[in-house]
C-alpha cells in the first residue's frame, strides 16, 4: 500500500474510533475497542479488509492504534474527544516534558494555562522535535516547557498512553516557560 492510501486509512480510523464511531453507526465500548468486522462492514465510501488495518497499525508513525490480542478489536491509544476509559494508570514523567503549540495560542496560554480543549488530556511530548511538529500542526510552532518536577510536588498527575505519549488534565501556566529557541525551528 502506497503512503497517501495508508494515511488517508490512519486519518479515517482516528476519526472512527477518537471522534464520531456513530457517523458510520458503529459502537465502541467503554474502553474505546472497536469491533473489526463491524468497522469493516460498516465502512461502505471504500473497500476496508482485516490485513489493510492490521498493516496501518502496524506500519503507523505513532503508533495510533492497538488490536487486541486476537485481533478482532481495535482502538484508538490517545487523543479521543468521546468519553471512553483508556484505563490509564499513573506513571512517573521525565524530568522535562514539552508541550508543542502555536505562536498565536501563546497569550491565552500564558493567562490560562495548557487546557486540554476538545480531548482527554493535555498532551505532552518527552523530545523537543515531536514538541515541534504537534505545534506545527496548528500554525508557527512555539515550545513551552513544563516544571514537572514542580507539578509532581504539587500533587499533579501524569498519565502515559500505549504510544508513549505524556498525558496530563491541566498545566497552570505558573509550570509553563517558553522555549525561545522553537520561533525559528533551530532546536
Ligand atoms: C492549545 C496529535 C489557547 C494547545 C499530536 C493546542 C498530539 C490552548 C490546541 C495530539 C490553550 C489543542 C494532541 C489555552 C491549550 N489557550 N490555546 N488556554 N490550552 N491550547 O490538537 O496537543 O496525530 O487538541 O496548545 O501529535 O496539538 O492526532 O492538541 O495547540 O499528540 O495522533 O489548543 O494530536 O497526534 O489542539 O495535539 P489539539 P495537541 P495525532
């Protein structure tokens, strides 16, 4: 399968199974797992088989996705905006997290803080490049970087997903401090 196919299926199944199961009728349970024969059937706009999804989990750049062991279940490791329990468990973070995100986010972030807007969790980043290309996404990248060992003092929180992504509910922007460097791409 050529790139342009296999990301047009990883950008269909997060949509599927993080945001809208229901616009193909399709269900998950609490735990965000798909039925594969049920998202095969129920995708009518293309031809979906067992062996085109196991190679985009396999195969995908962040590791999207998960089976279950018998295969007959997928969902989505992070980044849902439905109500689903991906049973996270707390985990120690690194001593420094990134957070990646656009420049002209930046005011609002400063007096707010990082809000986990439409998904579950902030979400954070243990290398500067990811940092970079997540804020990428959303405009001129800027970095901030977190006081996690403050965070931790404090009481907060920190979750990791199967894909290694650092997950956290708020970060006051008092832990927050900006990585200049990030403007220019020069990391
Ligand atoms: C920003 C991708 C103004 C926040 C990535 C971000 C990631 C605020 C945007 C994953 C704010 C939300 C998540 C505040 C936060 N004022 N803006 N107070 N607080 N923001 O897409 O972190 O390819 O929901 O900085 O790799 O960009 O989908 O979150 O810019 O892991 O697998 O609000 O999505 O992974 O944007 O990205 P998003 P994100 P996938």
């Amino acid at each position: 399968m050529d790139n342009k196919n296999t990301t047009k299926i990883s950008k269909y199944l997060s949509y599927i199974l993080r945001h809208q199961p229901q616009s193909i009728g399709l269900t998950l349970d609490k735990k965000g797992w798909a039925n594969i024969d049920e998202l095969i059937a129920k995708t009518t706009d293309f031809s979906l088989s067992l062996s085109t999804i196991q190679y985009v989990v396999e195969t995908n750049d962040k590791q999207r996705f998960a089976l279950s062991e018998n295969a007959t279940k997928i969902r989505a490791n992070q980044g849902h905006s439905l109500e689903i329990d991906l049973a996270l468990t707390a985990q120690q973070p690194p001593a420094v997290l990134y957070h990646g995100t656009a420049k002209h986010f930046v005011v609002s972030i400063q007096e707010h803080g990082l809000k986990k807007q439409n998904r579950h969790h902030v979400h954070l980043s243990q290398h500067k490049d990811v940092a970079n290309s997540v804020g990428a996404r959303h405009g001129k990248p800027i970095i901030f970087k977190l006081r996690t060992a403050a965070m931790i003092q404090d009481g907060f929180i920190f979750y990791q997903s199967d894909n290694n992504v650092w997950l956290t509910d708020l970060v006051p922007a008092k832990y927050l401090q900006l990585v200049e460097e990030a403007q220019n791409g020069n990391l």
